[in-house]
C-alpha cells in the first residue's frame, strides 16, 4: 500500500490528525489536516476533538500543542526536530532579567521551550508580536529570544524593550543578507519584496510587506502584482506555488533551508502513527504555568 494511502487509514482508525508547519517538506505538507504558522497552528491544536495529534512542525510547536492539550497524545515524528533559536533562551537568564526589570512584563515569542514560557506573562507569535506587547500593562518589556523580531517590534511599539538573551536568532533567516535581496532585486526588478521578520533589519527595511508566514501568503495571494521575492525558508514557496498558481514567486536565498524543518518524512510520519510515539511530554507543573501563557496570547486579537 502507498504510504499516504497507510497514513490516510491509521489516521482515520485512531482518530488522529496531521498539523503541519509552512516550512515542511511539500509531500508532508500535502498529507496534513492543515498547513499553517505558528499561531494558527496553536489555535488548531487548541480547537482540536481528535485523540492523537501527529505534529509536522519543530519541538516549541508539538510542546505548545501538548501544553494545550494535557489528556491528548502529541506525537512528533522525529524528536530532532529541535528548533535552535528556542535553546537560546535560558530560564537562568530570563530570572535574572526579573529580578533587574522588576516592573516589566515578559512576553516570549512561542519559539522558546515550554520551561520558559511558563515564566512569562504572555506569549507571541510572528503574526502578533506587536499586537501582544502593546496589550501588555506595563512601559517595559522584556522580550525574547530574537533580536529581529525585537526589531520589528519595536518600530511598532511605543514600550521600551529589553530582549533577552541580547543577540538571540534564527540562524535560517539570519542568513538572508540585503547583498542577497539586490542579487534577486538585479534578477527579478518587477518583484516585490515579502519577508518575515525573523529577517535581519536591513532586509525587513528593505521589504514591501513583513508578517508571518501565513501572512505571507495572504498577502501574495491578496496583492495585485504577479512576481515576488520570498525572503524566508524556502519551504513556503509551495503554499505559495499551490495557492497563487497564476503568480511567480522566487527565494531571496535558496539557502534559507530549517533543517530541523525538513526531518519529518512521511515514513516518519507512517511509523509516529504505527508506533504512537514518540510522544511529546511536558511537565506537569511546567504545562500548567506555560499554558496561562499560551492561553493569554490567544485571546488577544479575538
Ligand atoms: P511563523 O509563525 O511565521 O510560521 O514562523 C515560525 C518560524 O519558526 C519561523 O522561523
Ligand atoms: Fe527555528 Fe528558524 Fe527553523 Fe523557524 S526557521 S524553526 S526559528 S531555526
């Protein structure tokens, strides 16, 4: 039997359902109940009635749904999926950023371990940064752990903004240089320019619309040219391709590959399903606390 076609029966016999990130393989994205970014994907597993969540995404992503899901079983397909900027983020560092920023409220963008979220106010995705920290009561705000999101944060908000730890990143987006973005500008000078704001500042400057990864599609899909400049794992561009067929879309680095993005197969996938494992835990205690955080985030913007 095909392995979709396995997949396909397992997932109907355990009642279980497929989440997908933007950056996963094509064939992965292609088998899930929903493709999705980071806050949307939080929002599913939250919406959730099936028994078993099978999570094609990094650990932050399969932890959160675990975190809202404490009597379901998450599985992720390969436990090293593990999403370096999230390590980045110590729970040592971010007490003592506390202690010196008593009065400051602490939102966390949701890549970070569930450890650390269940020491903030609040959590946030790409698609909401802004809009979290300026519902937070509080001047200061001590966020973490990308600098670039900071960045995009900060052109948006009139708080003062502490990032913890000081120089955090995603080493993918990191790489995208602005040299990269004139090389696709001298290729392509009819494109527009779309990123997400894990990019570096001079490559957000330089950008025509920055959001999330959804909201990259949605804009694209939405916009009226017809040729974009990708600034972002390459992964989006097939839900770019899919659902803007009429469109032209080009990677500003071909290079900007998550492989901790790209470890799920759809074997892996089959043999998660098979075996029921391995299963995502998370603490007690720690899924408790990380939760109020994660909850507090989906209610703002509702
Ligand atoms: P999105 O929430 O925009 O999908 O981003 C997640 C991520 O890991 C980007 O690198
Ligand atoms: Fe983490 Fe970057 Fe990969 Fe996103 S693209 S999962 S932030 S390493």
């Amino acid at each position: 039997m095909k392995l979709v076609d396995e997949i396909e029966r397992l997932k109907a016999k355990k009642n279980a359902v497929i989440l997908a990130h933007n950056y996963q393989r094509a064939e992965v994205q292609d088998v899930a109940d929903f493709v999705g970014d980071s806050l949307e994907l939080a929002r599913r597993a939250a919406e959730t009635d099936a028994d078993v969540i099978v999570f094609c995404g990094v650990d932050f992503m399969a932890e959160t749904a675990a975190v809202l899901n404490p009597d379901k079983k998450v599985l992720i397909p390969d436990i090293g999926a593990v999403c370096p900027m999230a390590q980045m983020l110590l729970t040592a560092t971010l007490k003592e950023a506390r202690a010196e920023h008593p009065d400051a409220a602490v939102v966390l963008y949701i890549n970070t371990l569930a450890e650390s979220k269940a020491l903030a106010d609040c959590v946030c995705t790409s698609a909401n940064a802004p809009a979290v920290v300026n519902a937070m009561d509080a001047e200061t705000v001590i966020f973490g752990p990308d600098a670039n999101l900071a960045y995009y944060v900060r052109r948006r908000s009139p708080k003062r903004i502490v990032t913890v730890p000081e120089h955090g990143l995603c080493p993918t987006h990191h790489q995208i240089s602005l040299e990269d973005v004139e090389a696709a500008r001298r290729q392509h000078s009819r494109a527009k320019l779309v990123v997400h704001p894990e990019c570096v500042p001079e490559v957000q400057d330089a950008a025509d619309h920055i959001a999330s990864t959804s909201g990259m599609v949605r804009f694209c899909k939405q916009d009226e040219a017809t040729e974009y400049l990708i600034g972002t794992e390459v992964g989006l561009l097939h839900r770019l391709k899919k659902e803007a067929p009429g469109k032209c879309f080009h990677a500003v680095s071909e290079t900007a590959i998550c492989p901790q993005m790209k470890m799920h197969t759809l074997s892996k996938v089959l043999r998660a399903l098979e075996r029921e494992k391995p299963v995502v835990v998370v603490q007690k205690e720690i899924a408790e606390a990380a939760r109020n955080a994660v909850e507090r985030m989906l209610q703002v913007g509702k």
